[in-house]
C-alpha cells in the first residue's frame, strides 16, 4: 500500500487506543527532579541555573503585576522544546504538528491575557484598538482593523507553530526518500544528499526550540500589553 508523506502527522493509534495523551505526557518524566539531598547533582543545579536565567530574561520588559505567570510560561517552554525535539526521533509522534493542539494552548492563554487587561485596566487594553492622533474619518476603519488583528493573533500563534515544525518534517521526510532511492542507482549523489539530510536535521533542532520560544516570547508580549 502506497503510503501518503502527510500519514506521519496523523495520531497513533494501538488496539484502538490513542496514544497522544502517552506522547504528551511522556515529555515530563525526562526532566530530573530535585532530590532532598543538601547538594544536587550537576545535572540538576545546570537545569536550574538554566531555567532561572530564561525566567530572568522573559520577565524583564514585563512588570511586576506579570512575573505571576514565570512558572507557567517557564513550563510552557520547556514543555514545548521537549516535545518538538522528541518528534524528531524515528517512530516517534509529534503533537505540536496537530493545529487542534497547537491551538489548545494558544486561545486559551490569549484569552487569558485579554481578560487580565480588560479586568485591571480596560481604559488602557481599549486603547490599543486606536492609536493617538487618528484622523476623525479613519476611527471606524482602524478599530475594525485593530479588532481583527487582535483575534488573529491565537490564529498566528498556532499555526506559526504548526507549520514550521510540519513543513520541517516533511522537507526531512522527502530528502530522506531521495537518499533510501538514489542509494542503489548513485551512491555519490546518495551521499551528498545524506549530507545535506544532517544539516536539514540540525536545522529542523534549532527550529525545534526556536519556535517553541517564539511561542512563549509571543505570549509575554501581549501579556506585557496588558498588565
């Protein structure tokens, strides 16, 4: 049976059993947890010092009144880098390629941003449908636009995340292809295709935990409009 290059994005299944909660699960048992012991292992004071000094830098242009959501956003992030580099080993499922995912993460933490704007300051958070100094004639026009771009924005979160990590798998997919048939008819060009096949890899590893922190950075913006 001829296998269609969009099968891998579809969810597992085993006896009838889904298994995407297993894939989304599985990421939070990798990470070592702090023992009772008075000294960590290196390991586990790096991952600290790690996750402090990404906390401290995502905080900085937000107030106070944010810093409520470090640990959500610091979670988030790993969460996702965890995720999108185990999708790229073989035989393995990665739902951040789904958009229903995706966009599971993206509304709601939007929407939450929203509200915290529009609860503690919805003179502020209205403004931003209009910029200073608009001409009379344009004031319908721009709040149209302004309302529209703002509901775009889960939109754009989701599927920036979807399609990056979807087409990366793909690409990855199709120069692996070329190399399993080119192997028996040009060996040489196999290899040069091989070559290019491990940079695509290394490639589609900073894609990985780029646009997992695109995702987050994204997030703290308009968290930092709204606080």
């Amino acid at each position: 049976m001829t296998m269609s290059f969009f099968d891998q994005f579809e969810s597992p299944y085993l006896l009838g059993i889904p298994l995407i909660p297993i894939a989304i699960l599985l990421p939070w048992t990798l990470f070592p947890i702090p023992t009772s012991r008075w000294i960590n292992s290196r390991l586990i004071t790096m991952q600290g010092w790690l996750m402090i000094r990404f906390t401290n830098q995502l905080m900085l242009p937000i107030n106070s009144g944010g810093h409520k959501w470090a640990l959500l956003l610091t979670s988030l992030t790993l969460f996702l880098i965890t995720i999108n580099m185990l999708g790229l080993l073989p035989y393995t499922f990665t739902p951040t390629a789904q958009l229903s995912f995706s966009m599971g993460f993206a509304v709601p933490l939007w929407l939450a941003t929203v509200i915290i704007g529009m609860r503690n300051q919805p003179t502020t958070a209205l403004g931003h449908l209009l910029p200073e100094g608009t001409p009379v004639p344009l004031i319908p026009v721009l709040i149209i636009i302004e309302t529209i771009s703002l509901f775009i924005r889960p939109l754009a979160l989701g599927v920036r995340l979807t399609a990056n990590l979807t087409a990366g798998h793909l690409l990855i997919q199709l120069v692996a292809t070329a190399v399993y048939v080119l192997l028996s008819m040009m060996p040489t060009v196999a290899a040069l295709t091989a070559t290019v096949l491990f940079l695509l890899t290394l490639l589609e590893v900073a894609v990985a935990m780029i646009q997992a922190y695109v995702f987050v950075l994204l997030l703290s913006l308009y968290l930092q409009e709204n606080v």
